[in-house]
C-alpha cells in the first residue's frame, strides 16, 4: 500500500526526519469557543514519544505559538505561530492598524492575537447572513491593504507580508539541514504548509478532513485521515 510505504520510509530513518502539524482541527478537535480547545492526553502521550524520536516535532498553527503551547501542553516541541508570523519581526509594525480595524468593525466573537485578529462565525444564529457580513469586512480590508483569509468559520486579517506555513515550514527545516518531512493540516492555510515541503528528499502531505475542510487540501494531500481521531492513528504508525 503506497500510504504504508510513505510513512515507513520516514519512519526508517526518524533522525533525519520532520513532523510539522497544525494543531486545531488536527490535534486537537474543533470546538465553539477557541480558547476551550485541548489536546487529549493520548495524543500528547503519542506526541511526547515521537519527539523523542524523530529530529523535529513542530506545531505550526493559526494560534499564537504560546497559545498553541498551552493547548498542546508540551513545552519540548517547537511551535510557530500565526501563520508564521511570529518569525517576521516587521509584522508587529501592523498591529495598530490591525486592532484599529477590528474596533470599527461590529462583531461579537472577535480573536485578538499578537499579530492577526479573526472574526469567527461558528457560533451565529444565521451562518450564511454572517458570511455575508463578513465578506464585505474582508473587502473593506483588502481594500485598506489588509489580507483577508477565510478559513473553518473564520475570517482572518493579517498584515501583507509574505510569510505563511509554507514559509514557516522552509525556515524550520532549512535551520536543521532535513530534508525529509511529513506535515499535517486540515484548513485552506495548511495548503501553503504542503507547499513548503515542495523539492524535499521525501515529504508526506497528510490532509486531516471534515466536513468543513476544503476539498483542495484533499486533493493536494499524499494520505488523508478522518479528524483528530485518524491524526492520531497515523502518528501511533511513526
């Protein structure tokens, strides 16, 4: 089976190798209220032997890469967050002109992060009238030189620098020299993670899908899994 021979050829030779996983939605199931979310503990048992296995363990997510760490509950992995912001110094020279948008914008369940802000809709009593809404939000943004991301009932404004999973992917592996890697995501952003192990010796693109997911990340993905629940039987076979 060509699934089982990609993930026994990184597991032959786990010093060498990288595993770069998002955490909401793949680690951690999805939840109405963000800050609600956890890792289970035997995800983070299975977590906590791979890194002591393999040369890199990274949670690379939407979330601050303390936030991120607070949800994983382990402080030996590395984690990136926003969307590999965090490693753009000149991003924070946004964060003004973000806040001050999302103040003139009328809407309850707003995330504030360090770098980006996110209007999340999961929770309203219409979604598509939200949607709506929020579309000309992100026009408005876009129009003030904001970028607009839509993603799993979000809609995300982040400061137009060229920095995203896949860039947060590149740096991590270029700072160890591996060039062998699995990453696992299930959100329209995780596209531009499997984009960032393009050219690799070996790379696994592992598509974690729900309802909600986008059908790109599907067809883009080497392996796909059904929720937290298939991340974890795939980490249980590394």
């Amino acid at each position: 089976m060509v699934t089982t021979s990609l993930l026994a050829q990184l597991a032959e030779s786990p010093e060498r190798t990288a595993l770069l996983l998002d955490v909401d939605g793949v680690l951690a199931p999805i939840v109405d209220v963000p800050h609600e979310a956890v890792v289970p503990e035997e995800t983070r048992a299975e977590l906590r032997r791979l890194n002591g296995r393999y040369a890199l363990v990274a949670c690379i997510s939407g979330r601050s890469g303390a936030d991120a760490r607070r949800i994983v509950g382990l402080d030996e992995l590395v984690y990136v967050g926003e969307h590999g912001l965090e490693l753009e110094p000149e991003a924070a020279q946004w964060s003004d002109q973000l806040r001050r948008f999302a103040a003139s914008v009328d809407w309850e369940d707003v995330e504030h992060k360090p770098l980006t802000v996110t209007f999340h809709y999961r929770r309203a009593a219409d979604e598509q009238e939200a949607l709506t809404m929020l579309e000309a939000v992100a026009a408005r943004a876009r129009h003030e030189g904001i970028v607009a991301r839509f993603g799993r009932k979000v809609l995300e404004l982040r400061p137009p620098i060229g920095a995203h999973k896949g860039t947060a992917v590149a740096h991590l592996l270029g700072e160890r020299g591996l060039e062998r890697a699995l990453y696992a995501g299930d959100d329209t952003t995780d596209l531009d993670g499997f984009r960032g192990l393009d050219g690799l010796e070996l790379a696994v693109r592992v598509a974690v899908s729900s309802a909600e997911g986008p059908p790109e990340l599907r067809e883009a993905a080497d392996l796909v899994v059904d929720g937290p629940a298939g991340a974890l039987e795939l980490l249980r076979k590394l």
